[in-house]
C-alpha cells in the first residue's frame, strides 16, 4: 500500500499600520522532522529598516545612527526571516536547527550607477546553522548583486556576482 505525503501548512497575511502587510508562513516539511517558520514582506512595499526598527518594541532608533548612515540604511529593505525547528516525536523534544535573516535593496529606491552601469540591486542573506548549541553553531553569508548594463541602444545584459563565506 502506498501513501502520499501531505505538507501542512499555512499562510497568515498580517497588516501593520495602513502601508505594511508581512506573509507568516509556517510548515512542515514532509519526512524530514523539521517544522519551518517564514515572514516576508509584500515585495512590492517591503520594511525598510527604519520600520524593522519600529516594529522592535514600537521603537524607533533613527536619532541614534549618524545622517551619512541613515541615508545608506534607507536603501536596504527586510526580504525575509526563516526559522527551521527539528522535532522528534519519538521522545517529545524541539530544537532550533537554523535562522536567517534576508536584507537586500529597496526595489522602489534604484542606485543609480554611472555610464552604461544603469543601477545596483543586490541582496544580503545571513544564515546561522545549530543558534542554540555553541559547540555545532556556525554561520554561512551569503551576498548577490546585479548590475543591469547597457551595452547598445537595443542591446542589454547583466552582471551577476555571488559571494558565499
């Protein structure tokens, strides 16, 4: 006899104010004994990171990062949060397996470039692997860009670069 694996899982959109709606995921993954937890932003209006900020205890730390910095934080936005928890029903336990953190460009804000260089888009992905136990604990960066190029009126390509540490 065989039998299907069903994913359960779920999708809550939540409405922050009158201008910020972050998706809750929350899921199983079938057969692996981990249970996977992710918020992301509409990816046309995502946070930047001055209403990340907000969010943190309704505060806003804006008048503690100097006006240079403050104009660079305005170009980075929250892409998303994932959480993985592995759960043994065997003998009733859960451990936090990894977390990651997905910042990146704000897709409404473009960095303009110079020549045929016409803007920068990238994203920034930080993945800790075992938070919870400091002897396994490590942690992977992940970093990806794209510059869009004009190489003729009617011809454009794209440079991509992807630096994993």
């Amino acid at each position: 006899m065989q039998y299907s694996k069903i994913e359960l899982s779920f999708d809550l959109d939540i409405t922050i104010g009158t201008d910020l709606t972050l998706t809750l995921s929350a899921g199983i993954i079938p057969g692996s004994g981990f249970l996977m937890f992710r918020i992301t932003p509409d990816p046309n209006n995502p946070p930047t990171i001055d209403q990340v900020f907000e969010l943190m205890a309704g505060n806003n730390w804006s008048d503690l990062i100097p006006g240079p910095l403050q104009f660079a934080l305005d170009e980075i936005v929250f892409q998303g949060f994932l959480a993985t928890v592995y759960y043994n029903l065997q003998k009733p336990s859960f451990e936090l397996s990894s977390i990651a953190v997905s910042i990146g460009s704000n897709p409404n804000r473009k960095i303009p470039l110079f020549g045929p260089f016409k803007e920068f888009i990238y994203r920034f992905i930080w993945t800790v692997l075992n938070p919870t136990n400091e002897a396994t604990r490590s942690s992977v960066a992940n970093f990806f860009a794209e510059v869009p190029v004009e190489l003729t009126p009617s011809s454009t390509g794209t440079i991509e670069v992807e630096i994993i540490t």
